[in-house]
C-alpha cells in the first residue's frame, strides 16, 4: 500500500470518510467532487494503480458486484445509473488507485465528453 495514496488510506480508515459500502474486498464513499446527484466511487481495499494492472479478472467482476450492490442500496436499481472506469491519462484518470465511478440521480448524457 503506497503511503502517499489517498484511496489507500480512505480503504484502511485513515481517513473520516463516511463509507457507503464496504466488504472483504472494496468499500464506497462519496466523489469529493460530485459530477451527479448520486456520484460514488467504489474503490478495491488492495492498491492497483490501474485497469491495467488488475489482472485478476475475478476482482474486476466482484467489483462490479460490490457496485451493484451500492446502486441497489442507493435505490438507483429502478431509475439506472452509470458505471465508469477511467484508465490512464486519455481515459482522464487522475488518482492511480483504481476505481469505479458509480453516477446516478439524473439522465446521464452520451456520449461522455
Ligand atoms: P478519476 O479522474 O477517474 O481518477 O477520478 C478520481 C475521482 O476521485 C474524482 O472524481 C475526484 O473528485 C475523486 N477524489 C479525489 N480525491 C478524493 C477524496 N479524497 N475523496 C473523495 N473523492 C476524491
Ligand atoms: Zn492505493
């Protein structure tokens, strides 16, 4: 676990954040910086950087799982939400810890910008 991660430190609760999901493997909180009425990001308790680097596919789908779970918790399950992973610098990836991007609460537009 780098030090200097914060996504590292949010998923070993060095940091107050109020967390909206959490099991064995990843938790959610909220976006600091909210794109949607609902904007959540889910996040592996395990540091890697990237897509790229997460070669367990296995942890890929649970992830999708735990993210389903936090819609469904949300209550965004009826009304749909949107998942996205931004991977590198043309994907407009700035924290290299990877993470799902879970949006929902309004009619998400596309294509993404
Ligand atoms: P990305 O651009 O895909 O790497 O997404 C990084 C996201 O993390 C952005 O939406 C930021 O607003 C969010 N973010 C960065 N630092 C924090 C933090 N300490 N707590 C919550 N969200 C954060
Ligand atoms: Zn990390």
């Amino acid at each position: 676990m780098p030090d200097e991660c914060v996504f590292c430190r949010i998923a070993q609760r060095q940091l107050p954040v109020e967390l909206l999901y959490e099991d064995a493997e990843f938790v959610a909180f909220n976006d600091a910086n909210p794109m949607a009425p609902v904007h959540v990001l889910v996040i592996p308790k395990t540091h890697f950087a990237s897509l790229l680097d997460a070669a367990d596919s296995g942890l890929v789908g649970r992830g999708l799982l735990a993210v389903t779970e936090t819609a469904r918790s949300l209550k965004l399950d009826a009304s749909g939400f949107r998942v996205v992973v931004n991977c590198g610098a043309d994907g407009g990836q700035t924290v290299p810890h990877l993470h799902f991007h879970l949006m929902g609460g309004r009619y998400m537009q596309w294509p993404p910008g």
